[in-house]
C-alpha cells in the first residue's frame, strides 16, 4: 500500500511583504495613488507594475503587496477600477454622448472594446451602452425637474407682483 502524504498546505505570507513597514507602506501607497489620481498613469495601456515601480525607485514586489495590502486587488483589477471609474465619469457625461464605446475605452486606458465591454460588466453588472442609456434618462429627469421649479418660481413671482 502506498502512502499518501495529505497534510493540509499552510498559507504563508511571502517573505517581501515583512519585509515593508507601516510607514513604507503608507509612503509608497501615497506615491502610487500619485501616478494614478494625479497623473493619470492607468489611461496609457501599456503602462505596467514594472514601469511604476522604475518611476518610484522601487521593485514590482514591493508595489504588488502595497496594492494588495491597500487595495484588496492586484495590479491590473486596480488599474481597471481607474479605468472603469473613468468610463462612468465619462459616459454620464452630456459632452461626451457623441463619443463612441470605442473612443471612451480608448481614452480611459483598455486597448479594445471588447475588454472594455467585459470589465464594464464584471464591476456594475450593465454594458457601457446600458449605464449611459439609464444615467442620460436620470440626468433628463433632472434637468426637466429643475426646469419645472424655475418655472414655477418665476410664475409665483408674477402673481406675487400683480
């Protein structure tokens, strides 16, 4: 009869990750947003954790762990939040109705439509086309609204006059 050795595997940390500090952390955390929230660093699509960590000095393991650490994700699910985030920015957007799904994924970092399309759908549960249709009926609603209160109050202050 043969044995078969069936312990449990233990999950260790990796040994990098110890190696980085609370302040180390916090420090690079903050560098990082930086290139993102500042200048934008997740619109190019071939910008990668190998890039950023030449840009910070640092190497790719020590940006790994501090966007888990921070971010609860990897790299590329964090660079797609940017992205995403963007997108819907853009897409509720009334000057940017003329620009099609293909120039926004462009613009806000995916370097196809069809990843685009299929990361849009995993983070809100809709299609681009979709989240623009439903927000651009929302900001109608609420324009027609605003325009009704204005008109009311411009009529209440004709009789208030008269």
């Amino acid at each position: 009869m043969a044995k078969y050795n069936l312990t449990e595997k233990k999950m260790k940390a990796p040994l990098y990750r110890t190696l980085l500090n609370s302040e180390m952390v916090e420090e690079l955390y903050e560098r990082i947003m930086s290139k993102f929230i500042v200048e934008k660093k997740y619109r190019d699509p071939e910008y990668s954790a190998q890039k950023l960590a030449i840009e910070l000095g640092t190497n790719t393991r020590y940006i790994s762990a501090v966007i888990n650490l921070r971010y609860q994700d990897n790299y590329s699910q964090m660079v797609n939040e940017f992205r995403i985030k963007d997108a819907m920015y853009i897409l509720k957007d009334k000057h940017a109705q003329k620009m099609t799904m293909k120039e926004i994924a462009l613009t806000v970092g995916f370097s196809n439509r069809q990843s685009f399309y299929a990361a849009f759908f995993k983070r809100t549960g809709q299609s681009p086309k979709e989240y623009r249709k439903v927000n651009a009926k929302e900001l109608d609603g609420k324009i027609a609204q605003r325009r009704a209160r204005q008109k009311a109050k411009r009529e209440q202050e004709k009789t208030n006059k008269a």
